[in-house]
C-alpha cells in the first residue's frame, strides 16, 4: 500500500500511520500540499496513549480518543512517553479537498448539478486545536484506523473515509462556529482572535495541568487580561482555568488507580498535588470515594 507509512521520520509524501513501539520517541513535519494522494488540513489520532505535541512554541496535549487538527503549512513535533508500545494514526487530505466537500454541501444539489466541479476560491482554516472524544470523529477514526489492513489497497474504499470523515469535520467546524458568534463582540474578526487566544490557554492548560501553574502565567502565553481569561474562558468551556485543571487532574488520578500499581502518594505527586491530604480531599469531594476505595471497587 503506496499510501502507508511507518516509522517516526520527517513526512515525505505519503499518508502518515505510524506505530511508536519505543519509551520515547519525538518526531517533527512540515505538510507538503504537493506531495501524496490526501494532505492538509491534518488529523493525528492518539488512541492509546497521550501524546504532546508541540507547533512552534505551543503545546497540544492529545488524549486518547482524541486528536489535533492541524491545518496546512503547520509544522509539528510530537513526543510519546510510555512503557509500552503506542499507537498513533494520521491523515492528512489533499489542498482543496475541505473546501471542495464545504461548496458541494452549502450550494445544495441543484446548484452543484450545474456545476459539479468548479473550484472555491476561497480557503478554509480549521479551528488548531487539540479535539477530546466525540461521537462524530471518534468512530470514523477507528474504523478507518482498523480497516486500512483489509481495505487499504481499495481506492473506492479509501476515497469514501476521506469524504466521511471530512463530512463529520466540518460539522464540528460549524458548531465552533456558532459558538464563537455568542460571544461578545462587534466584528466577527475580534470574535475569532478572541477564541483563537482562549485556544492557547486551554491548550496550556491542557498540557500543564500536572504542574502549578498560575493565572499570570496563563494570561501572558495567551495574550489577554486575567479578567477577560477568567471570564470568557468560562463562556467557552463551561469551567474556570482552575476548575478545569481540576477536572483533567481528577480524570487522570481514577485512570491510574484503575490501570497502575502507582501508590496513591505517587499518584498525588505526578497529577500537581504538593501533598497527598490535599488529593485525599478532593478526589473524596469529586468522586465521594477515597483514592484507595476508589481503587478497590
């Protein structure tokens, strides 16, 4: 299959699936619009493990079942730490491919019947940012992810999860969208550079939780006042910078009591607690179990 790659190299022209078997591995790309059957924008799925990966200076924290989307002439570096091995799925589509999909969907089928394959003329920029788990993307993900062995050498196949899962991206584009439009403010471009700067902030957020950051920090790498952070930071993601961090290091903490042998100290620890009380109180405040209870049941 001339459309797979394996390995954690520079990309040089295919659609990229690597498989990272190593503790830690990094690895860096630039998309090459002329290069490949699909290309930008970029979807790298992270199912196993997570992964961070960083574009120029900012990081983006990939949860399993997520995934970031990136668009073209965006370079990127990941780094995978684990024990064991990691699987990671990229794909990338052809330039003009999303916008050809977006005119053939708003123009309506009479329209598009006229004139089925003219070109758009003006491009379109996904929202950069890490995706958690949604029931739109995931399952296309997967199947796509687990079918390529089979179906991989069937172009019709192949073709057909491109147009799915562009279809699906989109969507998620639109809802962003709308989301954006609640927002205070006069100009549709001071709404997007505003979510843009909240983006950075989660995304901050995201990938440092397990350490004390403090909202000067996270007002300076996001370009915006601490009182327009707080609260439109809660507009948009429904939570506080700290709630936030809270609610990622409470997902973590049930996940490594479930699926380690760490001690609850160790645990406390590598999550951002300066003391295993203060873990005891709010993972029992969140969870009504203690972190040992918890781990029992």
């Amino acid at each position: 299959m001339d459309q797979l790659w394996k390995g954690m190299n520079s990309i040089d022209g295919n659609l990229q699936i690597p498989f990272v078997p190593a503790k830690l591995r990094a690895a860096s790309a630039k998309y090459n619009s002329s290069l490949g059957r699909h290309w930008p924008p970029f979807l790298k799925d992270i199912s196993e493990w997570p992964g961070l990966l960083q574009n120029k200076t900012r990081p983006y924290a990939v949860e399993r079942e997520g995934y970031l989307l990136l668009n073209e002439g965006e370079q990127y570096a990941i780094a995978i730490e684990s024990e064991t091995e990691v699987d990671s799925f990229c794909v990338f589509f052809k330039t003009g491919f999303a916008e050809e999909v977006h005119r053939a969907v708003h123009l309506g089928i009479e329209k598009s019947l006229d004139d089925p394959f003219s070109e758009t003329t003006h491009p379109l920029q996904f929202y950069t940012k890490s995706y958690r788990h949604s029931h739109l993307i995931t399952p296309l993900i997967e199947n796509f992810k687990n079918s390529l062995p089979v179906l991989g050498s069937e172009n019709l196949w192949v073709d057909e999860q491109y147009q799915n899962l562009i279809h699906a991206l989109l969507n998620v584009h639109q809802k962003i969208s709308q989301e954006i439009n609640t927002v205070p403010g006069t100009r549709p471009a001071t709404r997007e550079e505003l979510f843009r700067r909240l983006t950075v902030a989660y995304e901050y957020l995201h990938a440092y939780y397990n350490q004390n950051v403090s909202l000067e920090e996270v007002s300076k790498v996001s370009c915006l006042s601490k009182n327009h952070l707080i609260r439109n930071f809660r507009h948009f993601f429904k939570r506080t910078p700290h709630q936030f961090i809270l609610e990622k290091r409470m997902l973590e903490a049930q996940r490594l009591l479930a699926q380690t042998e760490s001690s609850v100290t160790e645990i406390s620890l590598s999550i951002g607690f300066d003391n295993v009380s203060s873990f005891n109180k709010v993972f029992k405040q969140r969870t009504g179990l203690s972190p040992r209870m918890f781990r029992k049941k």
